[in-house]
C-alpha cells in the first residue's frame, strides 16, 4: 500500500470509527451492510426499554442508482431523524420511499420524520388501517415505558399509499416486490425483497433469538407464509428481531410456533384449565430466547382463547 494510500485507509477507519461512536452515544445502531447497496439497522433484540431507548427490532434501507428506501422506521421520531441523518451519511441520494412491513409500535413511529420530509409512506392496506385504529394506544405505551423526552415529536403516521396484496414496484431505480400472503404475524404483513440482492426484509414474519408474539392472528397462517419465503431459496433474511438468517432458518419462528400450538392443544383436550396452561406450557427448545418468560405466557393464552372459540 502506498503512503497515500495508507493515508486514505486511515482516514477511512478514523471516519467510521467517530460514526460508530455516534452512534453509541445517541444510543442509534450503525447501519451494516447486508449486500451492495442493502443496509440494516440491528436492534437489540430486547423488550422496548428506557436503557435501549426502544431500538429493539430491526430496520433497513437499499440505495438505488436514483434514490434510497426505508423499510421499517422506529419506535420514535428521533429514531427516525437519526436514520435519516445515518442514511446521508451513506449517500447523498435522497429517501423516495418508506415501506412500512407491519403496524407493530417498534416500527412504525420513526415514520412522522420522514413525512416531515415529504416522503411517501406505503404499507398493506389492512395495515394502515389498524396503524389508523390502534397506534394511538401503542404510542400512549410506549410514552410511559421510554418517557415524554425519549418520545418526543412521535405521532401516528397512517401510510398515504398502500397496497392489496403481492406485487412488484420499482423504487429508487431497484425492482423490490413486496410479498403479501394473507392475515400472517399481522393482518396486513409485507415482507420486502430486493431482487438485485436477494435480501429479504422479513418484517414481523421472522424473529431471530427473540420469542415471536402472538396477537389476534392464528398459526396457520403464518406457518403458511413462512413456507412461502422458504420456497424462495432466499440467501439473506433479515428478520424484525435479531441477527439476519440465511433462507432456510428462518423456520426456527415455524417451529416454534408450530411447538407452542401442538403443547397448547394438547393441554387443552387433557382438560387442563387456562391459567395451569399458562403456568405449565412450555417449549424448552426455545426457552434461552428473549423474551420467553413474558411472552410464551401471553402465547399460550392466545392459542387456549382461540380453542374455547365454537
């Protein structure tokens, strides 16, 4: 290596290493590259905390020849401003588009800075209707667990475009189809492939290390989704939770959620009463997850209500 070249390095390294710092110190992940022109934000894979300043899940980004997209923004509008400003540090293209996978409070709120900014938001459209009828309740949570200061500027940004179901848009100057494949995690689920890499933002279809939660939807159908990803023979997956996957690992959230219903079922026609079952069912295979001791609890309740449903 030449001196200037040695020079160049080093001021590389000096550049990436205040970035870094940064982005410890306002408590943002730094952006890590997935493939050419994929980035993602690793959340820390927690229960939304004042100690993580809620950047729990995952989020992302791909810079096309003409712009940039935003998949997932956040638990809060700083959040959001600082993607923003991690975003231009990247490259100076602007931000054309955000895609809003699922209405789950860890990823929606960074939203109002980006309309701010003028930029268009897209969602399913059952999504942006329950962002709509719902986000008001999550981000009243989230206020008393992270704190007016850490929330601060944090609004309900219901999603001005939306989609019905699986199609492909060209955005930034990158082809990106956004897979629908019914009431999955969520009622309005997109996950978000980039076909020029093959990274798959799997919104909150996959977790990594991280119990999945149940809400108001049923297990087949998103087992059936993740046989679809599957199906794909995706290389990199990267999920709402955790570190990213190759393709077929993301069916360990399939196993489990194939576990905790075949546990659940069984409890319940051994007569087994709600409460013993949420006390006693268990999926030891997955029990050094995060978020296991709060969330199979919650899980089991779910799987034994919608049993007892005629």
């Amino acid at each position: 290596m030449t001196a200037r070249g040695l020079r160049a390095f080093v001021f590389t390294l000096l550049i990436a290493a205040c970035t870094l710092a940064h982005a410890a110190m306002s408590g943002m992940p730094a952006p890590v590259a997935i493939a050419p022109g994929v980035y993602a934000f690793i959340g820390d894979n927690d229960a939304v905390a004042p100690k993580n300043h809620g950047i729990v899940a995952n989020n992302g980004f791909i810079v096309g020849p003409d712009g940039v997209t935003v998949i997932d923004t956040g638990s809060s509008y700083r959040y959001g401003r600082a993607m923003i400003e991690a975003i231009r540090k990247v490259t100076p293209l602007p931000v054309k588009l955000v895609i809003i996978t699922h209405q789950a409070p860890e990823f929606v709120f960074g939203a109002a800075a980006f309309r701010d900014d003028d930029v268009p938001i897209l969602a399913h459209a059952r999504a942006a209707q329950l962002i709509r009828e719902r986000c008001a309740i999550c981000l009243a949570n989230l206020r008393k667990t992270l704190g007016e200061d850490e929330m601060a500027g944090s609004r309900v940004t219901v999603p001005d475009r939306t989609v019905d179901g699986t199609t492909e848009i060209e955005s930034g100057g990158r082809k990106l189809q956004l897979l629908h494949f019914g009431p999955a995690s969520t009622p309005g689920d997109l996950a978000v492939l980039d076909t020029q890499s093959g990274v798959l933002f799997a919104g909150g279809l996959v977790s990594n290390g991280r119990i999945p939660e149940l809400r108001n939807e049923q297990i087949p159908g998103w087992l059936a989704a993740l046989e679809n990803l599957r199906a794909l023979d995706l290389k990199t997956v990267v999920p709402g939770f955790g570190a990213p996957l190759g393709g077929d690992d993301i069916m360990q959230t399939g196993a489990y959620l194939r576990e905790l219903d075949e546990s659940v079922k069984r409890a319940y026609q051994s007569g087994v009463g709600l409460t013993e079952a949420m006390h006693t069912v268990q999926v030891p295979a997955f029990a050094n997850y995060k978020l296991y001791a709060i969330a199979q609890p919650q899980n089991v309740q779910r799987v034994y209500l919608q049993l007892e449903k005629p």
